[in-house]
C-alpha cells in the first residue's frame, strides 16, 4: 500500500511540475513583425509577372522542330532520319537529348534563347539553314521552380510539401493546395519566409489568414513567389500538450511496472497471509 501510494504522489508531482514547465516553455510571446509599407510587396490585388523563366533541371520542356516548306503552301517536313517532337526532360547536367543529333545544353537559357540554341545546334547536322528550321519550345514541367507549405506539427516533426510556381499563386491558393490550415495548426500565426542570399536580413512576411478568408482582406494575401516557405506554426496549447505526452511517456511505462510490481506483491502476500490463518 504504501509503495503504490508514494508512487502516486511522485506521478503526480511530476506531471503538475511537467505541465508548468510544458506551459512556460510554451508562453513565450512571438516577436512581433510589423506588415511591409502598402505597395511594396505583391499581393492578391497587386500582383507582378515574373521575369522570363529561365530553364534548369530537372523541368520538362516541349519541343517540336520541323523544316520550313521550300515552296509556298506545301506543308512543313519533319526532319530525316529521326523527326524532333515531344516532351523533353531536363537532365542534371542541364542537357536535353535530341535523339540521333546529340545533345543540347539548355539550363541556363529563356525560351526564346532555347530555340536559338536548338536551331543553331540542328542546322549543321540536318544539313538545313538555321533560319529554315521552325522551332517551338514550351515548358510544361514547371519542375525547377517550386515553393513550399510547411506545417509545424506541433512537436511531433514538421510537414514539407513543395508545388510548382507557375506565377499566380498566392497565400490562399497555396493553402488549399493542403486542404487548409491543418488540426494542430494556428490560424494566427502563419508567415511567408522570403529566401534570402548569403545569410541576408530575414524577409518574414505576417499573414492573417482570418482578414484573408472570413473578411476577404487581401493586404497580407501575399504572392507566392519561388522558393518561398508558407510556414503554418502550431496551436501553443497543441504543442505543449504533445511535448507533455512524449515526456510523461517514459515515466508512465516505469510506474505502470512499478504498480504492476507492487500489486502482485501484495497479492501474493495477501494469499499467504490467508493460508497460514486458515491453518
């Protein structure tokens, strides 16, 4: 009896002590980020257009090369022995394979660069003029420019999910790309993390996300651009309750032995006890 009551009442000063701790480590306040000056920054109403995009592995590209008819309103030819058409991988060396002609190297270039580079490339080794071959050139793997939606699980990891970045994304779409805010996640504290080059002054960027969706505010409904982190954080009572359960774990597994322990002891000597009575 008195081993399962001591054990009680460590069990239970040790949970009060982790739960005031748990609590403490986790009132802590956010450092508050003031909002960028209005028009500095593109949002839903104020969006820009991204400069040309600039090829990189691993995309996948369009291309499709055909031979200028030599006489008006004939068809254009297919290139011999082996025509160009179809989806083109990028490969990390920043190549494209052409089939028989070889490869080409296309990291690095805008489109209209890449079909320069693909013509000029071609017309020795079709034995056809660079300005007779008709080139297209698309991207239809937006592979190489992605941002992500992290989610902060609340103690118990994190979630990376990246998308393309095709140029209109915003806050909310990337959001609803994950089915909204997740169970653990905080509605009032979500941020977008700007990359920024050689250890550069952090570029956060506060998002409430309640103006965004309840009251169709659109002056923190920032646009996504690529590489940037839409980082959702996790509910402080959420987290302090997981951290609690991971450390109380360990020291419920010892008391539940210890109590199992101390039962069957008692047991076993409670059937003793009756046996020499009954004596």
């Amino acid at each position: 009896m008195h081993t399962t009551t001591n054990a009680r009442i460590c069990r239970g000063w040790l949970m009060a002590a982790l739960v005031l701790l748990g609590l403490g480590c986790h009132s802590t306040k956010q450092h508050t980020v003031a909002l960028p000056p209005p028009g500095t920054v593109p949002n839903e109403m104020n969006m820009i257009t991204l400069p040309p995009y600039v090829i990189a592995p691993p995309d996948e590209l369009l291309i499709e090369v055909v031979a200028a008819p030599t006489e008006a309103g004939k068809p254009p030819t297919l290139l011999t022995p082996q025509p160009i058409s179809g989806r083109h991988p990028v490969r990390p060396d920043g190549t494209v394979g052409l089939g028989v002609y070889g490869m080409v190297q296309m990291a690095g270039l805008t489109l209209d660069q890449a079909k320069e580079s693909i013509r000029t490339f071609l017309a020795p080794r079709v034995n056809i003029k660079p300005e007779a071959l008709l080139v297209v050139v698309d991207v239809i793997g937006f592979n190489s420019k992605q941002y992500f939606v992290i989610t902060d699980g609340g103690g118990l990891g994190e979630g990376v999910f990246p998308f393309p970045c095709t140029g209109n994304e915003t806050v909310l779409s990337a959001l609803a790309n994950i089915n909204g805010i997740p169970q653990e996640g905080s509605k009032r504290n979500i941020w977008v993390a700007r990359r920024s080059p050689h250890g550069g002054p952090d570029q956060i960027l506060p998002v409430d996300w309640v103006g965004i969706t309840q009251h169709g505010i659109t002056e923190t409904n920032w646009q996504v651009l690529p590489g940037d982190r839409v980082y959702v954080k996790a509910d402080k009572f959420v987290k302090a309750d997981r951290t609690l359960s991971k450390v109380l774990a360990p020291f419920e597994r010892i008391f539940g032995v210890t109590l199992l322990g101390a039962n069957t002891y008692n047991q076993v000597s409670g059937r003793g006890l009756q046996n020499n009575l009954n004596r």
